[in-house]
C-alpha cells in the first residue's frame, strides 16, 4: 500500500498506522489510511489525530474530526470494542469529491446505530451530530461487525490524502 511503517503508543499497546498516497483499492475508492487501537477511551483522541494527520487539508476537517470521535466513542461505550481486549479500527478513504470515514466495531448487541430521540440528557447525541454535519451516512454489519460511515466533501481533482 505504500504505507508509512509509523506506530503510535495507545494506553500500553503499540498500534500500526498505515497512510499512503494512492493506496489500496477497493470497490474504486482510495484507501488513504487505517489505524486499529484498543477499545479504550484513550483511543478517542489517537483517532483525532490520525483524521487530523492523515487529510490535512480536507476543508470539512472539523467536521470530519468530531464524527471520528463521537463515532469511535460510540463504538467504544456500546459495542464489544469496549470490552477487555476490544479493538475499533478508523478508515479513510477517498474517490473524487469524497471523503469517507468508516469506524469499525468488535461487534454489537442486536442494537443498531439510530438517531435517538431528543431526551434533554447529557449524552446519547452522537448519530445525531453525524447525521447534522456529515453530507451522507449510514452502517453496514460484516458477520457481528458494525462498519459506520459517514462522507464528507473533498475538492475536486484532490488526490488520496485531500492535498
């Protein structure tokens, strides 16, 4: 993939990042990069980073960037992510005109991503703020898996990477 070999630390746990102009392939869309952490709420700000260093210049980067959180949070509080020994893995990935977030999850109760309905307590707004900012999103199940995505825009004619 043309991946840097770059690593990072999360709680104890040495994790590999991989970023790469022009990486992988698939289904026509650019891997730009992946990063696996430990399901841990440490690993909440790694992944801010990782979106942060991985497209820079993406001018839905705020946006993209509090997605990120409040989607690997979600993984980590309400899926088997959070559990001894959970992992939640963040992908990037870019076509022309998008920028596509995907957080994966170790896998959940029958319970799927939804918008909840607005109670007035502090927490439970996550797929809500997504649903708010992101131009498109959605999940997919893989086996016990839960892939949540959400697309953001890219300049046009930008490469992998968002340059």
């Amino acid at each position: 993939m043309g991946a840097e070999g770059a690593g990072l630390t999360a709680g104890r746990r040495r994790v590999a990042v991989e970023r790469g102009r022009g990486g992988a392939r698939v289904d026509g869309t650019v891997i730009v990069g992946r990063l696996t952490l430990p399901g841990t709420r440490r690993s909440v700000g790694y992944a801010r980073s990782f979106v942060r260093e991985t497209v820079p210049d993406l001018p839905a980067l705020d946006d993209l960037v509090m997605v990120a959180s409040e989607t690997v949070a979600n993984a980590i509080t309400h899926t088997a992510s959070g559990r001894e020994g959970g992992r939640v893995t963040v992908v990037l990935a870019a076509e022309p005109g998008i920028v596509r977030l995907e957080v994966v999850d170790d896998g959940a109760a029958p319970g799927r991503p939804r918008v909840r309905d607005e109670s007035g307590g502090e927490t439970g707004r996550g797929i809500r703020i997504v649903e708010a900012v992101a131009d498109r999103w959605g999940f997919r199940t893989e086996g016990t898996r839960t892939v949540v995505w959400a697309e953001f825009p890219a300049p046009r004619g930008a490469g992998p990477g968002t340059r």
